[in-house]
C-alpha cells in the first residue's frame, strides 16, 4: 500500500484499486454541508468518514459520491 500526494490531490493505492482522496474543504463542497456538520459525521454510522494522513484529513471521493446517491436514490 503506498500514498502518492500532490497537491491537495491524494491517491490511495490498494492493490489494482487506486480512491482518489479529498481534502475536507472540497468534501465539503461536494457535501454541500458545513466544517462542524461533516466533523460532527465522524462518529455517526452511515456516514463518510475520514482518512487521516498526518494531520491532514481526507475523505474517499467514490464514498462522498455513493452517500449522495443513498440519499437522492
């Protein structure tokens, strides 16, 4: 398992499956929600939930994205 960062851009590497990670300002954007709603997420079932590099915090984008479609669906 290896992380390649550039940027704000980062891709996770598992095996033949490459998720490409966002930082917690765009997965707010893509949410449409606020800093302290997706903080208030992190112990909540269901939810997307973050993957810590350091202190930087991302979130899986194909996670953010099959959330939005659990809920619009």
């Amino acid at each position: 398992m290896g992380l390649s960062l550039t940027g704000s851009l980062a891709t996770l590497f598992l095996g033949v499956l490459a998720m490409r990670l966002v930082p917690k300002k765009e997965a707010v954007f893509i949410l449409g929600v606020s800093r302290a709603t997706i903080d208030r997420w992190r112990d909540i079932s269901g939810k997307p939930k973050p993957v810590k590099q350091g202190v930087r915090v991302y979130y899986i984008e194909s996670e953010l994205h099959d959330y939005i479609m659990r809920l619009t669906g």
